[in-house]
C-alpha cells in the first residue's frame, strides 16, 4: 500500500527552493549603504548559531539527546548538528547521565581540553544534582567540578526540554561579552574550580 504523502502537500514558505531564511540582525545604526553595530554583538551572532556540541553520555539522558539529533526534533536547525567528540572542536559540552566520581577527573579533562569561550550544558536530574543515586559512589551534579551554564531539568528530559536548553545557551552566548573571559570575575570563577 503507498505510503500517504502528508507533509509535503502545503510546503511553507521556508521549505520551497530557493528560500533562504537569515537570522535578524543585531541592534545598531542603518543608512544609505552602511550598518553599524557593536563587535560584540557581531562575533556573538555567528557563535550562536554555530555551536558545535561534545556529548558526553553515559546513560538514559543520551538516547534522548540521540531523538534530539533525530529528523523529528533536527538540532541542525540550531547550527548545531556538527556533534564532534574530540574536545579540542568543541565549544558547548552535554553532560548527559549519571556521572560516578571515578568518571569526574575525565569530565574534567574533557572540559579543561576544550579551548575558550566554552560552555557546559547539565542535562536531566543525574547530571544536575545526582538525580536519584543519592550515593556514595555518584557526583552529587557536575558543577562540583565544572562550571555549569543550563541545567535542563527531567528525567529524563524530552527532546523539547533539550532544544529549550540549547536555546537558553545561545541567548547567553549572543548576549556574552567578548572581554568576558579575560575578567577578574571569571577568573575567580576558575580558581575556585582549581582551574588555573
Ligand atoms: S536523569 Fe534519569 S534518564 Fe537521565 S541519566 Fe539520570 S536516571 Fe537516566
């Protein structure tokens, strides 16, 4: 029996051929052949949209991040389909699933391999606070050892609860100051990680 076409037979504007959808342009001054805005909203814009995740799963949370990569949910359309698992490409780590303090000096080492700007994503209950192994062999969150940007709580959580947690990154990655990373503030946020 042939498979019924349903998806196909209004096509929105952004499917059609030819259709290019661009982002909005950052706050600034518009005139006859010239636009001017600040740098830091410019080099924010393009980090935004073009965020290349490392996940690091252990368990549940991670096949949930799979449907988020999925067709269905489609990550790329975020600019962040290029998932890599080599830290060093990498600017926003997924800790996805329980974390056993054996494991905690690797996160770090993944987390301290990745070059500046980075930033670290807590997906689902384990990875935010331990979620329900309230035990002894099991890291009570992962902002014990690393610095933590958005939680996305849920246990799991659904795809959607995922996409709303990339979101929130991109909203604080367009907004971040470029002379962030050089800041008393931020260092003082490393050194109390033991992060030189
Ligand atoms: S939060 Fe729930 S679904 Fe996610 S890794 Fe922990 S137990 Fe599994």
């Amino acid at each position: 029996m042939a498979r019924p076409v349903r998806f196909n037979i209004h096509p929105r504007e952004t499917d059609l051929p030819g259709h290019i959808s661009m982002v909005g342009a950052p706050e600034g001054y518009t005139g006859d052949g010239f636009f001017t805005t600040r740098l830091s909203d410019v080099v924010g814009l393009a980090r935004k949209n073009s965020i290349w995740p490392l996940p690091f799963a252990t368990s549940c949370c991670g096949i949930e991040f799979m449907a988020t990569m999925g067709a269905h949910y489609d990550l790329a359309r975020f600019g962040s389909e290029r998932v890599a698992f080599t830290p060093r490409q990498c600017d926003l780590l997924m800790v996805m699933g329980t974390i056993a303090k054996k494991m905690a000096p690797v996160l770090k080492q993944v987390y301290l391999q990745m070059a500046e700007p980075r930033w670290v994503l807590a997906m689902g209950a384990c990875a935010s606070s331990g979620g329900i192994f309230d035990t002894y062999s099991v890291l009570q969150g992962i902002d014990q050892i690393i610095p933590v940007d958005v939680y996305v709580p849920g246990c799991p959580p659904r795809p959607e609860a995922v996409l709303d947690g990339i979101m929130n990154v991109q909203k604080l990655v367009g907004k971040e100051s470029i002379r962030r990373r050089n800041s008393e503030r931020y260092r003082e946020l490393m050194l109390s990680y033991g992060i030189q």
